[in-house]
C-alpha cells in the first residue's frame, strides 16, 4: 500500500500539476516512509519525520534527512502520507500548517482505507480552497497554508487521552482511547514480588510495566523497548507517574530488526501482529526469537497472542518448555523458559 501512495503523492510534482520545489527551499515530509523517487526538478532539501523505528531505519538507510519529532519553522512546503489512523493524519495536517510558510504548499496523499475522501471533504468544509487528482488507486490534494491558521490548527490538534484515570496517550498509538483488552488479561498473570530483571517487549505507552511494577515493587530493572518514539515518551510519563519508585530505562527500538544488547529474567510482551493493514504473524514469531536471544538460562518469556495466531511452533523450537497459561474467547496467554 505504502509504495503506491507515495507515488500518489509525487505525482503532482511528477505530472506538472505543482512546480516542484526548487533548489534552496525547505520541505517537511510528515509521515514519511522509504522507496520513493524525487520527481524530475525537486530539488529541494528534504525533512523527513517519521517515529515508527522500523521505518526510520528504511529512510536512514535511503540517506534522507530524518528525525522521530517535527522539528524547523517556516518551511517552504510540506508533505503529508495518510495512515489509517484519522486523528493522526489531521494532527500531521496541523503541524504542516504550523510550520509551513504563509502560502507554502501543503500536499497530502493516501489511498482509499486511510479515509482520503473524507479527509479531503473535511479540509474543504474548514474552508481550505483545495485541488486534488486519483492516481495509483488514492488521491492527492493540496492547498496554500492561509494566514490565519489558529481555528484550523485548533480544530485538527489532537488532545491527549487519559485512560483508566491513569494514563496519558494521544492518537495514533495502539489502543490509545482503552486499556487492550489482551493486555489486560495478560497484566492478571503478571508475577507478584518478581525481583530480577525484565524487559517489555513492545512497550506501548507502559501499561504492561505499570502493572508489573505495581506487583513486584522490588524489581532489579525493567526496560520498556518500543517502536513508536511517541508511545515511548508517553511510556516514559506514565512510569514516572504511576510507578515513580521503580527504575525503568527506555529504548526506543526495532525487536524485529536490532539486536537486544541486555540479558533479562522475565521478558513480557504483546506483540503488533499486523503491518500497515494486513496481518503480519512474522513480526511477533521475529519478537519471540529476540526474545530467547535476550533471555538468561531458565528466564522466562510471557506473552499475550489473539487465538489464531500461531506462536507455539516458534515457542517450541526456541525454548526448553513451553505452554499455555490460560485463554479466553479472543486471547490465549503462552508462556516459555530458556
């Protein structure tokens, strides 16, 4: 999907539709992924952000400029790749609109399961004069930054959420309006006075931790390792606030893609088991093995899975034991030791 809604996004520049910008001038690319090519005369510098680590090592790796955060003013354009998350393209639409220069391009792309349609009639109903034009099986539109953008940015910001009373999350990140109903069958097995070191896998915003540290107060160490550079500051708030007496590091980290350095007594996880919008098994079978790599002899591995997902072969070739430690109508929780 990714591939074909970057070339819906430079085609404008591509067909002619838009002068591309030239040299000397500035563009923000919010959302950014690898595998794009500049169209002939773009020859602006490129600012690339994007906070999903496996995708931030993709643009590295391509040598563009990137960073997890939006960081410069006054740029002369901006970009924006929609994904499926609403509240996440509108608040990358507010930060274009906050950093691009008065009449500066801003141009948004995305395919038909990201919501580009309505995304594009809204940005018309807040009164944006907007042209747009279907390529690749999505749309790309565009409009000037006005000068007056309070109301507009106001209207797309989006606040941060607080859940259970407890945490703060904003949208974009996984389960960020609840507590995951999986994560909360797996926190009711959490060990209680656990006092070695332990590693969360795919951290989110800490939920997980916050209930082990709540249980085994005495823990040696834990580290939250997590994909998401937001979810992972927001982790960072969240310990320090529901959890201030424990010691927490944090790694902002690709499980599936970068070696874990540190050994661990206990790894916890829920691990994502699907990749932009299919179903994508391999990345928690990779988590796993990273997993049994990081875990001391006869450290243990606990993990929540939806049903279906088949994690038991990899279980089994990765560890001396394994099992199931109990299972409801949507979740089972699986267990291992090194």
């Amino acid at each position: 999907m990714s591939r074909e809604t970057l070339k819906t996004l430079f085609h404008p520049f591509a067909s002619d539709t838009v002068t591309p910008p030239g040299e000397g001038e500035r563009v923000l690319f919010l959302g950014a992924e690898a595998g794009f090519m500049l169209p002939e005369g773009f020859a602006a510098s490129l600012h690339a952000v994007q906070g999903l680590r496996p995708l931030y090592r993709q643009l590295e790796a391509q040598r563009v400029a990137t960073t997890p955060t939006t960081e410069g003013d006054d740029y002369d354009a901006a970009l924006v790749l929609c994904t499926k998350h609403k509240g996440e393209n509108e608040a990358n639409i507010a930060r274009a609109l906050a950093r691009v220069k008065v009449g500066g391009l801003v141009l948004i792309a995305g395919a038909k399961e990201d919501g580009i349609q309505p995304l594009r009639k809204r940005m018309e109903q807040l009164g944006l004069d907007i042209e747009h034009m279907p390529k690749y099986h999505g749309i790309a539109f565009w409009f000037g930054r006005p000068e007056a953008i309070d109301d507009l940015v106001a209207k797309l910001e989006k606040a941060p959420v607080r859940v259970d009373d407890r945490f703060m999350t904003t949208p974009g990140m996984f389960s960020h309006d609840r507590i995951d109903a999986g994560s909360e069958l797996l926190a009711s097995r959490l060990p209680s006075e656990f006092t070695g070191d332990v590693a969360d896998f795919g951290a989110g915003w800490g939920y997980l931790s916050a209930e082990l540290a709540h249980r085994s107060p005495q823990l040696s160490r834990l580290d939250l390792y997590e994909a998401d550079f937001a979810s992972l500051e927001a982790a960072k708030a969240n310990l320090a606030a529901d959890a201030p007496g424990i010691h927490a590091r944090f790694f902002w980290h690709d499980l599936a893609g970068e070696p874990v350095k540190d050994k661990y007594d206990l790894v916890i996880m829920n691990p994502p088991f699907h990749e932009a919008h299919a179903a994508e098994p391999s990345l928690g079978q990779a988590m796993i093995k990273t997993a049994a790599s990081a875990l001391r002899g006869g450290g243990r591995l606990l993990l929540v899975a939806n049903r279906g997902l088949p994690y038991e072969p990899v279980l089994a070739a990765n560890f001396k034991e394994s099992g199931e430690t109990c299972r409801n109508a949507r979740f089972k929780v699986l267990w291992a030791k090194k």
